[in-house]
C-alpha cells in the first residue's frame, strides 16, 4: 500500500487501483499506463510539480496528452512564474520517486491545481504513488483530497 492508496482508502471515497507491468525504458510513464490499461490517454493525469518563484513548490496536474502551461500555472497558484522542480526537491517534498509521483499522499501539503479537463470526466486516473500503479476517482474527490482548484493550465 502506497501513501496515495492508504489517504484514499481513509478518506472513505470510491476508487479503483489498476496495476500494469512497467517497462523501465519508456519514455512517458503516463502514456505508457495509458496504452497498457488501456485508457483514453485524455483521461489519464500527470503529476508535475514546480517551483513557484519565491512561493516553494506547486504541484500541476495535466492530461498525459498535454503539457503544462507554466504561465497559466503560476498565474492559477498566485505566482508570477513557475518553473520545473529539481528533482531532489520533488522527492523531498512528496516522498515519491519520479515518474511515481502522487498528488495524493505526499509528505508535504503542496499548493495543487487540477487542469480544468478533468472535469469532463466522471472518474480519472492518476499516479497511485509507484511506476505501474494507477489510482481512479472522481475528478472532485481528487481535488478535495488535495485541496486543489480547477483551472485551464494545459498547453492548447
């Protein structure tokens, strides 16, 4: 059981697991967990998580299908720029390896913000915590369990 599955598993919502053999050599995870679940990639999230400029970390969570607007990000986070994480900050920060990375469960509380697609769909999926683990719930119990907000930050 990963952090992720076990803040779930108490905040008493409904969700599934989906495990898939992880192949080390690919090279985008959440594709990746797309095709071998067999998902519409749109409804498959990553997790990003950004250095907002004098504000510490912000996590961004995007179709696997897109990218980040990081201008929309900062600008839905209070900012006025973000930037990518160093990678041993995100770890610190979430406790989760990349291309592992939960916006659920994670050592630290940071600022969230779900990408406004999500909310098209009546469950998505996420990173439950571990490369080859994917968590599905609602797009509204992701955001109350991160107290994150809705807002258009992917790339058109």
């Amino acid at each position: 059981m990963t952090p992720a599955i076990e803040q779930a598993s108490k905040a008493g919502i409904d969700f599934e697991i989906h495990a898939y053999e992880h192949d080390a050599h690919a090279e985008s995870y959440g594709e990746e967990a797309a095709a071998k679940l067999g998902l519409a990639p749109e409804q498959v999230f990553k997790t990003l998580v950004l250095q907002l400029d004098g504000q510490g970390l912000a996590v961004g969570i995007v179709p696997v299908t897109g990218k980040l607007n990081l201008k929309r990000l900062a600008k839905a986070a209070g900012a006025k720029k973000a930037a990518m994480a160093d990678a041993r900050d995100v770890e610190r920060a979430t406790g989760y390896v990349l291309g592992g990375v939960s916006p659920l469960g994670q050592k630290k509380r940071l600022r969230t913000v779900i990408d406004a697609s999500a909310e098209a769909f009546s469950t998505v999926y996420v990173s439950a915590g571990r490369r080859g683990l994917e968590i599905e719930l609602a797009p509204a119990d992701l955001a109350r369990l991160t107290g994150a907000t809705f807002a258009p930050i992917a790339q058109e």
